[in-house]
C-alpha cells in the first residue's frame, strides 16, 4: 500500500484513543506532525516508521510491502504509543541519554547493548500494537498475512504480557522505576 502524509495524520488521529485506552497513558495529540519518506536515511535502514521524541515527529515510508489498511493502523499506534510515553514520563529522554553515557552503544553487536529503559519503551509499544492489530476486524484472507513485528520487540512485548499480565498500572510504573529492576526484567545493561 501506498500512504501520503494526510493519510498518515489521520491515522494517528483514528488510532490515538485506543492507545489510551490500552495503555492508560495520555496521547494529548493536537495535528500530529507526519513527514512521509520515498526511503529512509542510511541510519534506519531496518525501520518501517519511526517517531522522534524531541521533535515530537513521525516518520512513515511511502509504501508498504505487504501491508493492510489494518497493519498499518497497527504501526501507527505503535509510534503513537512512542508519543504517549515521551508525553507522559517527561524525563524519559533525560533518562535515556544518562544510560548511554554510562553505557555507549555498540552498533556491532545491535540489540545486544540496547539499554533496558528502551527494551521496555520498544517493548511496551510492541504490546499496544499488537492489541490494536487484534482489535480490528479482518477479512479472513488478511488474517493469513503475517503481521511482522520486531523479533526483539516482540520479545520484550511478551515479557511484559506474561510477567505483569499485561495490567497497565504495574508496566507504566516501570517508566520511573529504577535502571537495576529494568535490567532484572529485560536485561540489557551489562
Ligand atoms: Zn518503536
């Protein structure tokens, strides 16, 4: 499928109240700003969307192999779930960059070194896609297109799907929770 920015915008809109609803965060959404891309920078080769906490930007591809109407809303309510968590634990940036101060990436070994605070980030986002993608209706030959997520994403998802059961007041307390007890849960810092 083939999207354009206003499409992309719409989206989002569409979608921001179930990631309320799913993750009991606050979306506070006013005109999202969407940049849609013909192909990414070098950087994010391997990504299909990304948002950029900062800036308050998303970022969306063109056009999608294999993707649904549906899958699509599902990639949008994973960024958007990007959006709610920088909006609503306001020094998750700060948090983030004095892990990687003390622990610089190493791109060598790629997911290996990435920081606990970003497995749960990514993985949380994860979990809320998955929720969308299970809430909408499906033709029964859409159900045979694989919806394919991050393979270390989807990890981290199941992680907090099993150990929390998925209660949101448990898994958003984790935004605040020290970098030891993230580690005890995901790893990722040694
Ligand atoms: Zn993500």
């Amino acid at each position: 499928m083939k999207i354009n920015e206003d499409y992309a915008r719409k989206t989002i809109e569409e979608v921001a109240p179930l990631v309320e609803e799913f993750s009991g965060l606050e979306t506070d959404l006013d005109f999202p700003d969407v940049t849609v891309h013909k192909k990414f920078a070098e950087d994010f080769k391997d990504a299909e969307a990304y948002y950029v906490p900062n800036l308050d930007i998303f970022h969306f591809l063109e056009k999608y192999k294999l993707k649904t109407k549906n899958i699509f809303k599902s990639l949008a309510g994973h960024e958007t779930m990007h959006h709610a968590q920088y909006n609503s634990f306001k020094n998750l940036i700060k948090r983030e960059i004095y892990f990687y101060n003390l622990h610089p990436i190493d791109n060598s070994k790629n997911f290996a070194t990435e920081s606990p605070l970003r497995r749960l980030i990514e993985g949380d986002a994860t979990l809320i896609q998955r929720l969308i993608y299970k809430k909408l209706p499906k033709s029964k030959l859409e159900m045979l297109i694989p919806n394919l997520y991050d393979p270390c994403y989807f990890l981290w998802s199941n992680i907090l799907k099993k150990k929390f059961n998925a209660n949101r007041k448990d898994i958003n307390e984790l935004y605040t929770a020290p970098f030891e007890e993230l580690d005890k849960i995901f790893g990722g810092s040694k």
